[in-house]
C-alpha cells in the first residue's frame, strides 16, 4: 500500500502539511470541511503539492520534516525549485515569537522560537481548564488547544477558574484528535509519568523548557485527561517524553499544576 504526505493552501495563506493512504478521498474531505481540525475553518483549500511513499513511517517523518520548514522553503518545494531549497537548507530559519492566536506556524519573522502550545486532551472539567489558563498566562503562554473536552466548549465554569485569563480562553482552539491539534508542530512532548512500553527519549521539564527555545519551529506539550493521561498512539506523536521527578509513592499532580510546572521551566529560559 501506497502512502502520500502532501501540503494545502488554505484561504489565510498558510500552509496546512499531513499524510494519508488514500491522497483523492483525505483532500475532498479537507475540502468539504468533514475533518474537523485545522483546515475546517480555513476553507477553501488547495492541494499544492504532494508526494508517495511506500510506508506510513517514511510518509509520517517527510510530514514532520517539512512542518518545521520555513514559508519559503515551503514555496520553493511547491514550485520545484530545488536550487533555493538548497539555498535555503544552508539558512537558518528565523521564528516570530508575537502571535499566538492561530495554530498554523509563523514560518517567518523576527525572533527566535515561537512559544509553545499547550494542548489539553480530553479534559473533564470546566475548571480545570480555566485554572490550567491561568497557569498559562502567569508565564506569558496563551496557544491553548483542546481535544474533545468531556463536557464541551466553551464551558461556562472555566471563566472563573480562569481568575482573568480571559484572553487565554478566548483564543483556545478546539480539535477532534491530537494529530490536528498539533499538526502544525514539529517539536511535540508528552507529559506522563509512565512511557507505555514505547522507545522514546526521557527528559525532565527544565531540559525541555530549555530545548524549546532552541527548537526551529513550533513546540507542542501534551497534556492527558485527569484520570487516565494519555493514550499509548498519542504519546507516540511526541518526539520526546517530559516527566516531573516527583515523589514515587505519590505521583499525583492535577492538570494545572502540570501546566504550571512546564510553563515556569519554559519562562527560565526565555
């Protein structure tokens, strides 16, 4: 079986990049807005580029490749100008660290990395998601993404729990599935204390806030539901496990304090 990783246009003028075994019937349901996800709201959109591969692993790793690619890098393989690909493989790629409101990745700028998404899957409560809000502002982050929140959104419970960060409830955007959520990040980590029999490096909060801002690209940190983290094939979007070396007899830490634990280390190193 034949696998595709291709690229689509979409009316704002960003690039939205995915894979998929059966490349007609992916892009008619971007087209007619049956994905819930990124290019939902973004219609109509336009398949500029695509290419086969011949396993889902290789599609999956051109994918993340050309995510974290800048705009023209981007437009170069869309044109076929495989000179300023080259060129432009030779140039560091400068990220803007202002807006934050969108998901789609702030391929040029001025700066250096963007700030990170903090990505909520599956939450049960209204409240956590506002008190997890207000741990995101207290340290200057406002790209909050939802996954299938258990009971909606928006959810009137999470503006209290927010204690004024409205601005960050405001911009949360909300996906079907973590894929979308985070298909515009190259650089995805995992919070969980248990690694679910995968290979995959370990690293403390600290490493990680300190590796984001090194990171050329946007940065996604995942967050499970309050009482059962996250799943195996989610963790396996990550490209890294972050875990808190708490106290092993007690390893119980509810999602804002999460949150806030990423979001300080993240701070330090800006």
């Amino acid at each position: 079986m034949d696998f595709y990783t291709y690229m689509l246009r979409c009316s704002d003028g960003h690039y939205y990049v995915g894979h998929t075994d059966d490349l007609d019937a992916r892009i008619a349901q971007h087209q007619a807005g049956a994905l819930a996800g990124y290019t939902q709201k973004r219609r109509p959109v336009e398949l500029v580029w695509s290419d086969r591969f011949p396993d889902r692993d290789q599609a999956f790793t051109v994918e993340r490749q050309i995510k974290g690619w800048s705009r023209a890098k981007k437009e170069a393989l869309i044109r076929g100008d495989w000179e300023a690909l080259r060129s432009l493989a030779r140039k560091p790629v400068l990220r803007y660290a202002g807006s934050t409101s969108s998901p789609a990745t702030q391929d040029e700028g001025k700066g250096g990395s963007t700030t990170p998404a903090i990505v909520l899957v599956r939450p049960q409560l209204g409240e956590n998601i506002g008190k997890a809000a207000r741990a995101m502002l207290n340290f200057g982050l406002t790209d909050l993404r939802l996954v299938s929140p258990r009971d909606g959104w928006p959810n009137p419970s999470a503006g209290p729990a927010a204690s004024g960060a409205d601005v960050v409830l405001e911009k949360a955007q909300l996906f079907d599935s973590v894929a979308d959520a985070v298909a515009d990040c190259p650089h995805v980590y995992a919070t969980t204390v248990r690694k679910r029999g995968l290979v995959m490096p370990v690293i403390s909060p600290e490493e990680a806030g300190r590796e984001v801002q090194r990171n050329d690209g946007r940065s996604a940190f995942l967050f499970g539901a309050e009482r059962s983290g996250l799943e195996t094939d989610e963790v396996a979007l990550a490209g890294k496990i972050v875990t808190v070396p708490i106290n092993p007899e007690f390893r119980s830490l509810n999602l804002a304090q999460a949150v806030i634990l990423i979001a300080y280390e993240w701070s330090k190193h800006r």
